[in-house]
C-alpha cells in the first residue's frame, strides 16, 4: 500500500470517528430533549399540586424550585450541545471535502504514474530515459 493509499485510508478513518461522535452527540441532544419534556410535565404537576393543595396537607414543601433549576441546567445543557454538534457538523463537511480532494488526486495519479512509467520504461533500456542510456552506453 502506497503512502498515499495510506494517507487517504487515514482521512476516511478519521472521517468515520467524526461522523461517529456527531452521531452520539446527537443521541445525547435527543435524550437530554425527552428528559427536559418529562422535566416540564414535572414542573407542571408540581404547579398544578400547589394550586390545589389536597385536604390533608401532611408536608407543604414544594420541589418545584429544585426541578425548575434542573430545567435550566439541562437547557443549558442543550444548548452547548447544539454549539457542539453544529461545530462537528462543519468538521465532517471539511473532512469529506478534503476526502473528496485526495480521492480526486489519488484517481488522476494511478493512471497517469502506470501510462508514464510505460512510456518512459519502452524502448529506453533500464533507466527509462534516452539521456541516461547514452551517458550509461547502453
């Protein structure tokens, strides 16, 4: 495998690892948007509890507070991993461009390098040049 094949494989890899966490921040975004529905139920029902309060009020203490910061942290939250995954977003769509431009490369070399390699190899002894052949005396 030539450096160049090497190089290209590389790319691709890290492509893949790229499109990978993008993927897995997503999953992230996606279950800290379902906890942050639940959480609004939550505060909800809290709400509604307080309003009217059952006949036997054993312990009035409200946990609305604790889960209204909660819903704060987690859109917080959310919101970093919306910045982050539109950041990787934009890395993916770098590294496959830049994938596309080795892959380009890579299919403009092969079949110039073998076309070249024959031509200046036939007809002109082992060194493949006219000038080397006449300085070597073959």
């Amino acid at each position: 495998m030539s450096v160049h094949e090497n190089l290209l494989r590389l790319h691709r890899w890290r492509l893949d690892e790229r499109r990978r966490y993008t993927a897995e921040l997503e999953a992230l975004s996606e279950r800290l948007r379902a906890d942050l529905g639940l959480l609004t139920a939550a505060i909800a029902l809290e709400a509604a509890a307080l309003e009217h309060p059952p006949e036997s009020q054993g312990d009035n203490r409200s946990v609305a507070p604790k889960l209204r910061e909660r819903h704060k942290k987690l859109e917080h939250s959310v919101a970093e991993l919306e910045s982050q995954i539109i950041a990787t977003r934009a890395e993916v769509a770098a590294a496959e461009h830049e994938i596309a431009a080795y892959e380009l490369a890579a299919a403009h070399r092969k079949p110039i390098g073998r076309a070249v390699s024959l031509r200046l190899t036939h007809g002109h002894g082992a060194t493949g040049s006219p000038i080397f052949a006449r300085r070597l005396g073959s």
